[in-house]
C-alpha cells in the first residue's frame, strides 16, 4: 500500500494548500451544496447515455457513455472530471458532446481509493485525489480507448478534455496516448513539485506533447497563479508546440461548472464553442 503523501511530504502540503485555495475561491460546491440556478440539463432524446463498465487490468472501472442512437463510428471525446469524481455536471457534458455527434466517455478514476461524489470534507476529498497515481488514470483512459474502439468509436478521431484536477490530466494524457488528435484543457494545474505518484505536471511534458491541447484558463484564479500560465506559454513556445492557452480575464476557477456559483454563462458559452473548434480543427470531429 502507498503511504499516505498528505502525511509525510511537505510538497504535498503545498498542493493542499493550492488545492484548497483554487476550490474556495471557486465556491465549489460538494454533495450537499444546492444546485446552482443556472444548472444546464442536457436531455437524452435522441441518444444512447448510460453507466457502463469498462475493464481495466484489475477489475473493471465505472464510466458513463452518451451517443447518437444512430450512426456511427463516431469521433470520440474522453472527459476527465474534476476532483468530485463522476458526477451529473460530467454526465451532462458527456450527453452535450452526444449532441454534437460524438461518443463520449468519463470515467470514474477514483473509485479504488473512495467515492469523492458523497464526500462532503475538502480534506477527504484531497487525501483521495492525492492518492490517486497518473499511471493508473493514463491507464483508465488507454482501456476507455480501447472500449470505445469496440462500441462504436473512432479512435482515429479522438479528443480529451478535462477539467480542473482533469485539465492538468488532459494535458499529461496529450503527450500520453499518440492517438490523441487535441485536448481542451480546463483551468487545470500547470506546475509543482514531483511526487511518487504525480511525478510529472504539463509543464515537465510540454516539450513531448502529441497533440495539440487548448488551455481556457481564468485571470482569477486564486488556485493557478498567471505567472505559471506564462510559464507554460514558454514552455511551449520554447518547444515549437501549438498548443494554445487563452485567458478569460474576469473568470476564476470553475468558470465552466454551470452548477456552481463561480459559473460565468459568457465566458463558459465562448469556451465551449471554442473547444468544437478546436477539436474540428485538428481532427478530433
């Protein structure tokens, strides 16, 4: 068993600290929180969305899948959700991505280690994230992947998208999986201290990247200091890479989690047009 990192390295007492910062600033609401009034429902009409069970080496991971009823193969989009695990607001973007005529599929990465979607502690919430090894989510997506390829996917059309803990993972799988076409990521983590299981973040991989990522961030975000978004400009300029990031000045963490009280509708609406055309552009539609 691992040993607790929450416990015994201070790096990780940093990212708490990051961590905590970014989810407050952000108003993120846990399991008992009421639902934002500007709640987006997406309904199923005209699609295929369920829970489905997708093999892994150790058993089997839960995910949710949306498509068109009809058709196919169909483009794939991976969605990496936030700390809060396989919640409705991933579900919900899984069927907007089926609307736009894709298979979309999220996985719950958490659930060897806990059910973060019933946890109401931000503290507990961190110790399961924390524990949660890379390898293992690149791992979850590679067998996503491969489940796709055999239920109506095109892995030779293929994005990922995640956001906040699921940006900074959109980015690692982009320089992961070389089947990746783009990524778009949201507001997710761009630098910090290595550790046994997070021994990497985007800007330790950007000179490696395969796929062209898009990063939406916010200019106030407490949790992702500017600096480190100009950090990984360079990195990436540095590296000849075109990926993109743009900045929505007035926007902080979670400005796309319609469910929350840090959803900004203009700014959220604008990022999302500008994901399908990314996705479009590089050949992930």
């Amino acid at each position: 068993m691992h040993e607790d990192p929450v416990k015994h390295t201070s790096e990780t007492e940093l990212t708490r600290r990051e961590f905590v910062a970014a989810t407050v600033s952000a108003g993120i609401a846990l399991a008992a929180t009421p639902v934002s009034a500007q709640k987006i429902t997406t309904d199923a009409s005209g699609l295929i969305s369920e829970d489905v069970k997708i093999p892994v080496p150790d058993g089997e991971i839960p995910s949710y899948r949306s498509r068109p009823a009809s058709g196919g193969p169909f483009p794939i989009a991976l969605v990496v959700c936030e700390v809060f695990g396989l919640q409705e607001h991933i579900k919900d973007i899984c069927r907007r991505f089926a609307k736009e005529g894709y298979l979309s599929i999220a996985p719950d990465f958490f659930f060897r280690q806990g059910d973060v979607s019933k946890i109401e502690k931000m503290d507990e919430v961190f110790k399961i994230v924390s524990q949660t090894p890379d390898a293992q989510v690149l791992s979850d997506l590679d067998a996503a992947v491969q489940w796709a390829a055999k239920n109506q996917g095109n892995t030779g059309k293929m994005g990922v998208t995640g956001f906040c803990w699921g940006g900074r993972v959109t980015w690692l799988y982009a320089a992961h999986n070389p089947k990746v076409k783009a990524g778009v990521a949201w507001y997710g983590r761009l630098v910090g201290d290595p550790t046994a299981l997070q021994p990497k973040h985007p800007i330790d991989i950007a000179p490696s990247l395969k796929a062209p990522v898009l990063g939406l961030y916010g200019g106030k975000d407490q949790g992702i200091p500017l600096d480190t978004v100009d950090r990984m400009r360079d990195a990436l300029k540095k590296a000849g890479n075109p990926s993109e990031i743009i900045v929505y000045p007035e926007a902080g963490h979670g400005f796309f989690a319609d469910v929350r009280p840090s959803y900004r509708k203009e700014d959220a609406e604008d990022a999302w047009k500008k994901l399908l055309a990314w996705f479009r552009k590089h050949g992930a539609a």
